[in-house]
C-alpha cells in the first residue's frame, strides 16, 4: 500500500420504516428493514438511500392495502359461478343435465 491510498473502514448501515394503519376496524402493521455494507465516508448517503427505500415499499404496501385492485368478475371464484349459473339459464347447451327455464330466452353465441 502507498502512503495516498488509505483503507477505508467498512461498516454495516440499517434503516427501517413502520407504520400502523386501520381498515374496517382492524389495525395492520407494514414494516420494511433494509441493511448494507459501505464505507464510513459513504454512511449518510446510504443511510438516506436505505430510509427512502425502506418508506416507498411500506407506502406501496399500504396503497394494495387500502385500495385492492378490482379484479374483473372472471377471475373470481364468485364470479365463475355466478357466470356458469346466468349462462345455464340462457344459452341453448346446458350442463350436467339441468334443464332451461323455458320462459327465458335462447340466446345463440
């Protein structure tokens, strides 16, 4: 090693962020917690890096939470079945034996 290159100090940077949210009168926890090896002149900026993160994840958690992505009626099991018993009662080809309501209208796909 040359008198110019001085070698740095390794340490181990930790950051977590939490939060308490309340839903239909239950409370639910989200928490992040990162950590990372860096150099001692490096701690701050990492620090921040590792907070901004750890807060984006807790909030992108807490946006599914409280607002669930609507899934189209297909992808529901109630939906299958709710979509299976309107097609028995108008379409001409019925399932497992059942019979057409005759007072319904056929409709031809």
């Amino acid at each position: 090693m040359t008198k110019n290159m001085v070698k740095e100090t390794l340490i181990e940077c930790a950051r977590s962020y939490g939060e308490k949210v309340s839903k239909d009168y239950q409370t639910k926890d989200f928490f992040c917690s990162l950590k990372e090896e860096c150099v001692a002149s490096k701690a701050t900026e990492t620090s921040e890096r590792l907070f901004d993160k750890c807060y984006r994840e807790v909030k992108k958690s807490i946006e599914k939470y409280l607002n669930p992505p609507i899934l189209p009626v297909e992808m529901t099991k109630v939906g299958e079945e709710k979509i299976k018993d309107l097609k028995n009662l108008i379409t001409p080809d019925w399932h497992d034996g059942e019979k057409r309501d005759p007072s319904l209208p056929i409709i031809e796909e």
